[in-house]
C-alpha cells in the first residue's frame, strides 16, 4: 500500500520521527519499494539464510523505531507487535525447516532404467 497510496497512520509516524510533508511521502515510497524488493529477493533466493536473518533484524529495528517514536501505536488493532512477531515467527520456521528442504543436490530418487 506504502506505494500506491500513504495511510494517515503512516504519515503520522513519519512526523514523529522528524519528517514531514514531502520528504515523509518520499521516504514512505523508499519503505515501500524496499519492502517489495526484500519480499522479491526471498523469493528468489530462499535458501539465503543472511536475508532471513536481515528480515528478523529489520522487523526488530522497525519495532523498536514504533516504541521510541510512537508508542501509541502498539496498542493499535493491527498494531506492529502482532505483525512483526508474527513475521519473525515464519522466519524463524523458515530458518530452522531450510536445511530439511530438498533439493536437486538432494535427491534421493533414481532414474529407472529403461
């Protein structure tokens, strides 16, 4: 949503953080661009097990940037506690399921021969 269109919420949370107006718009387009860019790159590399582990960080830094600078919004329906322990619990399966997944090097099947 953060690129197509800026909730309220999110603007406010901007301000409270310094921004205002048009560099809150611009920094809001950046999150959102990098968050659609961090969800390609887990796609895409999946068995990266730095990237899930950046995701766990930034969604603790993400968290911890609501406490310090907007608190009011933890308590919110929606709020980012639940989303992001949320997150880092699937990354943290993701982390621990990895090196049970198969893989091509893996695989146990053999080809029948004709």
């Amino acid at each position: 949503p953060k690129v197509i269109f800026r909730h309220a919420d999110e603007l406010t949370m901007m301000s409270q953080c310094g921004l205002s107006g048009d560099s809150a718009d611009k920094v809001l387009l950046l999150i959102g661009l990098a968050e659609i860019l961090l969800g390609l790159l887990m796609l895409i590399c999946w068995r990266d097990r730095k990237l899930l582990w950046t995701n766990i960080a930034l969604m603790i830094t993400a968290l911890s940037m609501v406490a310090l600078k907007s608190p009011n919004y933890l308590v919110a329906a929606f709020n980012p506690v639940s989303l992001n322990f949320c997150m880092i619990a699937l990354t943290a399966i993701a982390l621990l399921i990895a090196p049970y997944m198969p893989t091509a090097k893996t695989c146990r099947r053999t080809k029948k021969e004709p």
